[in-house]
C-alpha cells in the first residue's frame, strides 16, 4: 500500500456520500486582497457542514454538468507550521512536492528532506504563504511565468501569486483528497489548482475532472 493510500484511508472523509460519476470544480473562489474576501471567508467559516452538505462551490460551478460532491469544505492552516504535500497522480506513488537547486520545483519521491517541506510564513482569510525549508523560496504562480518557486515576498502574497488555500473534497471514487487552489484571480482569468501529471508539477484550470482523477489531488501532512 502507497503512503498516500495508507494516509488516505486513514483520514474519514468529510460527512456525506460522493456519489459516483460527479465532477464538481473544487475552488475557493475568493479574490484575494479585496474587502469582501475576509467577509466571504467569515461566512464559509459560520456555514461550516452546512456549506459541506450542499456542496457550496462559487464561481466556476459544476464541470460537465455533473452535481457538486457533498462532501466539500475548506481545511485551514496553522501559521508557523511546516507541511509535506503527497501526489495523488497514480504514476507517482509515494511523491511529495519538492523544490531544490538543481532539479526545480516538481515531485519526487517522498523522503523527508527540508527539499520537501513548506512552512506557512504569511497567512491571511484561509490562504497561506508557503517557504521551502531548503531554498527558502516559496511557492509561486503567475500567468507569466507558472509554477515555480520564487522570492518569498510581501507583495508577491498580497497579489495573489503565493497565495494557496486548502480544499477538502471527497473524489467520485470516495476518496478524502485537498485541493491546493492558487489565490491570483483576475476578472478573465480562471482559478488554478496546483496539478501533477505527465506534464510535471504545474498550475492548471481547476476542475473536477482533473480532481477525481488525483492530478489535482493531494495528501496534506503536518511534519512540524
């Protein structure tokens, strides 16, 4: 059994059944650095599993007119706190997010190095900024230049390019996996979810599709 298999069925999945075939597009659609942001993030917080229960999904809504899984909600992170992300691309098993010198931002195999641990530098309405314990680069996305890890800054986390909020969601196959969704949002532009696949590690569109078949899918762990 894989360490995200193991950690997986570990973890109960949040209250509801998924039920089979669904796609829904898991995002917090939140604009960041806008004063509706922290009133909207207050109000998914008092909805609580009453949001989890009706599939509360803002923005993009459903993909291919599949229902919105029951079972999502928002997981929170906890300032100060050092994290490993475990793929859930079947290709990679027993992959975590890793950043080095040498081989850039992409997965490898889990090995408990700081090259694979991210430590929550900046937090704000539900998103986190995120520092590799290694580089002491933090994880970034841009249209401009995608995913990658770049300067950890003040104003890059107020744009929204290291900005990434947690999303628990339950698969079409039942599993309990997070979405890591990126915070930049323009008007035009569409949330990205932090993806892994054939391409590499990258962002991409989030959508349900890509969520149920673990390239957006992801085991969140506290190493602190």
């Amino acid at each position: 059994m894989t360490i995200r298999s193991q950690l997986a069925s570990a973890v109960p999945a949040p209250g509801g059944a998924a039920r089979s075939g669904s796609s829904s597009v898991t995002t917090l659609s939140l604009a960041p650095a806008r004063r509706g942001t922290r009133l909207m993030m207050q109000l998914l917080r008092r909805l609580g599993s009453a949001a989890a229960a009706i599939g509360l999904v803002v923005g993009l809504g459903v993909a291919g007119g599949g229902t919105a899984h029951a079972a999502t909600d928002y997981g929170y992170w906890q300032y100060g706190h050092v994290y490993t992300f475990v793929t859930w691309y079947q290709s990679a098993p027993d992959s975590c997010l890793d950043d080095s010198n040498g081989g850039g931002t992409r997965t490898f195999g889990c090995n408990n190095l700081n090259y694979q641990k991210w430590k929550v530098i900046n937090l704000s309405s539900g998103y986190a900024q995120l520092e590799n314990l290694a580089t002491g680069r933090c994880l970034d996305w841009s249209p401009q230049y995608g995913l990658r890890t770049f300067g950890c800054y003040p104003s890059s986390f107020n744009g929204g390019w290291q900005m990434w909020a947690r999303v628990h969601r339950t698969s079409a196959s039942g599993g309990a996996e997070e979405v890591l969704q990126n915070g930049r949002w323009q008007d035009g532009e569409t949330w990205q979810c932090l993806d892994d696949s054939q391409y590499g590690v990258r962002g991409y569109p989030c959508n349900g599709p890509s969520q149920d078949a673990g390239y957006q899918g992801w085991t969140v762990i506290d190493v602190t």
